[in-house]
C-alpha cells in the first residue's frame, strides 16, 4: 500500500497552514475569475506567476492549480445564468444550463454542477494518484528522440483537436514555436530575432505574452460584446437548489460517463478540458434513449460536460508533471512556475520531489472540499458579483497586467510587450486564429529544438532515429493518424462551423 | 466581386510575411548540418513551413464563402493607448498619476464617458496598487515621483 504512505505524506504537506491557506486563496480566487466572463484562468495564473517568485514551491503550486480547477467550477455559473461562458469549457453548459434556467430551473443546475464537478474531479485525482508515478516510471526511459516526437504529437494535437480549422491552429504553433527562437541561443549563444533590442536578448518575456495573449486581448474583445448582463431575477434560494429524484436518476451516469471521458482527455498531451467537455456532451446526446431534449434543459447534457472538465483538469498534471509535457497553455504556465523554483519537471520529478507531487495531489482533495462548500451555501454572492458592470472591472484588470508584468524584471519594457500582443491577440481574435496553440508553441519551442539537435547529433544525421525507437515511433505513428484525421474531416467538411 | 472568406485571405497573408522574416533573418545565422545544427537549421525549417501553411489558408479561402471581420477601432486605441501612458509614465512620474492616466484613457473604450465613476476608481486602483504591489511585493516604484 505504497499509495497510501505517499499519500499520508501528501496529506501532511498540504495541511500546513501556510498551504492551506494558499489553496483557500487560489480555489476562491478561481471561483471568482471562473464566474467572471472576460477573464480566465490562463490571464490570472500569468498575473499570480511574478507573486510566486516569493513563495515556496509547492505553496506556489498549490495555489496556481487552485486557482485552474476552481475556475472550472465557477465556468458553469455565468453559462446557466447568462447563457456566457465564464471560461471556454463552460460553453457546453449554455446549451441545457441556460434553458433550465429559463424554466425557473437554474438552482437545481447549479447544484448539479458543483456535485458533479466534485465527482469528476474526484474520479480524476484517483487517475492521477494511480497511474502518474507509472508514467513517470515509463518516461525516464525516454531519450530526446522520443521527447521530440512526444512533443510534435502534443502540439499537433492541441491544434488539431481544437474548435478551429487544424490547418489555423497548425499554423499557430508553428508561429509560437517560432517566437519562441527569439533571444539568446543556448548552444552557440548567438542573437536571434532581437531586433538589436537588449530587452529581447533573454527572450520574449512569458508572462508578457500571456498578459498580452489573453489578458489585454480578450479586454478590448469583451467590452463590445459584454453589455447584455442580466441575471435571473429573483435570486438563487438554496430550497430551489434541491434536486427532484427524476434529476438525480437521471445524473449518475451522465456523471460516471462525463468523469471517464473527461479523466482520458486530460491526461492526453494537447488535448484539454474544452474538448473533454464537447466530447461528453457529444456522448450523452448519443446514448441518450431521447436525443430531442438536448439544448432544452436536459439535465444529463449540463451535468456530464461539467464532470468531464473537472476530471480533465486533475488528469491535465499528468503529462505535465510526470514528463514535463503541458496539456495546454495553462498547463504550461505551470511549468513555468516549477521552472522559475528551479524544479524541472519530469519523470524524475515523482521520485526527487515526493513531497511536493503527493502534497499537491492532496491539496486537490482539499481544495475539491473547500469548492463545494464556496459554491453551494454561497452561490448568492458569486451570482450577485456578475452584476459588477464590466466598465468598472476592465481598468482593474489592465492595471494588474501592467503592474503585475512590471513587477518580473521592473521593466517598462515588458509590459510593451505585453502591448503589442495585445494588439496581435486582437487580430487574432478577429480574424478566428486561437491563441492557446500558439502560446503552447511559444513555450515548447526552446525545449523541441534541443531534443531535436541532441536526437540528430547521437544518430549521427540520421533522422530515421525518430521511427526505429519503438515509443518514439509510436508518437510518430499517433501524430500521423491524427494528421491524417485532420485533413480527411477538413475535405468532408469543407465549410468549417463558425 | 464574388463573396469569399477575406478574414482567412488577410490572415494567411499575414502568416506568409511572418514565415518570411523569419526564413530570411535566420540565414544571417549559422545552419549547420542536420548532425550539428546551427541557431539559423530550426527557425529558417519553421519559416518554411509557415509560408506553406500561409498560402494554405489563404488559397483555401478564396473558394469559400465568409465575411470580413469589422474591427472596434475604438476599444483598440483607448486599452492600448491606455498601456501605452502607463509604459512611459510610471518610471517618470510614479505609480498613481500612471495609475490615473491607464484608467482615464482606457474608460474611452465606451462611449458614454463618466467622470465622477471613473475618477473615483481611479483613486481607488491607485491605493490598491500602491499597498500591493509597492509595499507588498517591494516593486522599487514610489506613489509620485517629482521629474522636474
């Protein structure tokens, strides 16, 4: 019962004060930013990145991981009341939660929710406390090769699997792969693509491009199109929160369904808690005995989404802590908070650092608690905070950028660039390119070229190395199919949905 | 003129110049062989690719139909140029008066401008950013500072 012992050390470590309270703040903070539309998870974890250069490792981990599964639980408030998604994988809880709620149903969707939000996420702790410490197991048999194609198949992956055209989000990783090459060279130290600026001699700075990716962007987007701001009148009794037995029959294999197909699509590299969702919703309406009550209030079509992104969002820490590979661009920011402790995420992270990986896994029971409790009794106060007029929450939010993107270096400098690709977002936005793939790129970018120069410099040139290594081929092989998916449904479907 | 999806025409065109700058710039660098990589062998590989793709997209969407997007040049200018006065005040004049000129100029991204609200949020995210970001994460930036 070695999972027991490791867990018992968990429990110690995240019941310190110090962690438990950085878990309250990051699972509040996270409710909060996830019932606000307009600002997410990946604009508040960047924002929160320079303050956990103050704080230990696994207290900053603990709450940056608060603060990405809470958001998954408060996603789902502004769907059902608003019909808005308070994060992107909330978008499949507008289709049934709205129209509940428009039949005075919106208490027993909200409870449904944060019940199975709570089931999901469980389900998807167990996966990552069993099968984690295997994978990491596995991976450190890995060699840059199959790093290299791990690495492809995760970012063809994200850009595939996504909403968009593959051929969009291809090219957007092959734009943040690039973006990435700017800056110093580690293996020859020459200057690349600095434009003779000394404050891109380190790079472009992450936090900026975050900031600006997905901060200031989504500012200038919301304030169009954020005025019809209306919440169900009458308020949220918890009386109308019960749910009738026909609810209840109805949710528990939606529930079961929604955390299987939710746990695998985390765990996969690139994949992430959006596609969990659609992906459940698409399983319900096809094993449901009557389909046509889908988008009218079904309740199995908001339950089963919700699970399934709260599973997926505790599988996410697979591939990112046991191989250092991020799901998405969240995911990605993570290892770039363990980066900056000086921790290197990979299969040696289980073994090297058990304290954090099993204090972390614990903190997530805790905080999954804390959520139920910050959800259910007080779901009044965060239905009220969505009536705060977006016109005097965005000034606030772009003072944070700037500040909090100063307070990295203490650099005007970043936080132009933080500007500028908040005018690139805004294009981007604009013209229906994701930026999520591309940020995932600009991380992945530094890492791929080095496995990729280390592959080829020890099979001499040769680059068949990346298919005669079994594991290595099999990534090839997978990135392939999916390459192949991708332009088979791209032909069928010849208008992509917009 | 025939209807056809201009948003992906500009987007892939977009693309295409980025590809370009950077398969040029990186031949300023060392390629190497494909045994031992120069700085210039990833990114000028990547530039590549990102014409290709470029062309892809923007071939693909003149055989479809679609709409031009209408940029909101309004909330453009007023949040950017909002960042902008902050970038080039705060080290000058100090963390509340940038403070008063990121709000001021970021409230003309709508059109209905209230004075009286947006001043006293001002003076509001001023004291919030002065006692976290000042004294509590020590950011070496004092509240005024006297230029002259």
């Amino acid at each position: 019962m070695e999972i027991l012992a490791n867990l018992g050390l968990g429990f110690a470590t995240a019941f310190s004060p110090m962690n438990l309270l950085y878990c309250f703040f990051g699972v509040f903070l996270g409710t909060l930013i996830g019932v606000l539309p307009g600002i997410g998870a990946l604009a508040t974890i960047s924002l929160l990145l320079p303050v956990t250069f103050h704080l230990p490792a696994t207290a900053a981990l603990v709450m940056l991981a608060g603060v990405y599964y809470g958001a998954q639980y408060g996603g789902s408030t502004a769907s059902i009341l608003l019909n808005l998604p308070g994060t992107p994988a909330a978008a499949v809880a507008c289709l049934d939660g709205y129209p509940m709620a428009k039949q005075g149903r919106a208490g027993v969707a909200l409870f449904m929710t944060t019940v199975g939000s709570f089931a999901g996420a469980s389900l998807g702790i167990v996966a990552l406390s069993v099968f984690g410490p295997k994978i990491a197991e596995i991976g450190l048999a890995f060699g840059p090769a199959e790093y290299f194609s791990m690495m492809l198949l995760g970012l063809i992956a994200a850009s595939t699997l996504s909403q968009q055209s593959p051929v969009k989000g291809i090219a957007m990783v092959v734009f943040g792969l690039l973006l990435g090459m700017v800056g110093t060279d580690v293996n020859s130290g020459a200057l690349r693509f600095t434009f003779g600026l000394p404050g891109l001699i380190d790079g472009i700075n992450l936090v900026a491009i975050a900031m600006g990716l997905f901060g200031v962007s989504e500012v200038i987007a919301s304030i169009t199109s954020l005025h019809a701001g209306r919440v169900a009148k009458g308020g949220i009794s918890l009386r109308s929160m019960v749910p009738t037995r026909d609810d209840l029959s109805r949710s528990w294999l939606p529930m079961l369904r929604g955390g299987g197909v939710g746990s695998f699509f985390g765990a996969l590299p690139g994949a992430g808690a959006s596609i969990a969702s659609f992906m459940s919703y698409a399983v319900e309406k096809r094993v449901a005995r009557d389909p046509s009550r889908f988008g009218k209030g079904a309740i199995e079509g908001v339950v089963a989404p919700e699970t399934a992104n709260n599973a997926s969002a505790q599988t996410a820490f697979i591939p990112t802590l046991t191989l250092g590979i991020p799901g998405d661009a969240t995911m990605a920011l993570m290892l770039g908070a363990l980066m900056i402790h000086g921790i290197i995420p990979g299969p040696g992270l289980v073994s090297e650092h058990p304290d954090l990986f099993w204090g972390l896994i614990a903190s997530f029971w805790i905080g999954n608690v804390l959520l139920v409790i910050l959800n259910l009794p007080l779901i009044g106060i965060w239905v009220r905070i969505l009536a705060i007029p977006y016109r005097l929450l965005y000034p606030a939010i772009l003072l944070f950028v700037c500040l909090g993107v100063y307070s990295i270096n203490n650099s005007v400098f970043d936080v132009g660039v933080a500007m500028v690709f908040g005018a690139v977002g805004y294009v981007m936005i604009l013209l229906r390119f994701e930026p999520a793939p591309l940020l995932l790129g600009f991380i992945l970018g530094p890492l791929m070229e080095e496995h990729l120069r280390r592959a080829l410099l020890l099979s001499r040139g040769e680059v068949t190395v990346f298919f005669e290594r079994p594991i290595s081929a099999g990534f090839m092989i997978a990135t392939f199919l999916l390459l192949g998916w991708a332009i088979l449904s791209m032909i069928r479907r010849r208008r992509p949905a917009a | 003129m025939r209807n056809r999806d201009w948003g992906d025409v500009i987007g892939g065109i977009l693309l295409v110049i980025v590809g370009l700058y950077f398969s040029i710039q990186a031949g300023e660098y060392d390629l190497g062989t494909l045994r031992r990589m120069g700085p210039g062998f990833f990114p000028r590989t990547l530039g590549i690719f990102l014409i290709a793709l470029g062309l892809l997209i923007a071939t693909l969407a003149l055989f479809r139909d679609g709409d031009l997007p209408k940029p909101r040049l309004r909330p453009f200018a007023a949040i950017l140029g909002g960042i902008l006065a902050f970038s080039l005040s705060v080290e000058w004049v100090g963390m509340v008066p940038a403070t008063f000129l990121l709000v001021g100029i970021s409230t003309f991204a709508e059109p209905a401008a209230r004075p009286v609200p947006t001043l006293i949020l001002a003076v509001a995210l001023s004291v919030i950013a002065v006692v976290i970001f000042s004294h509590g994460l020590s950011i070496p930036l004092p509240a005024f500072r006297w230029p002259f």
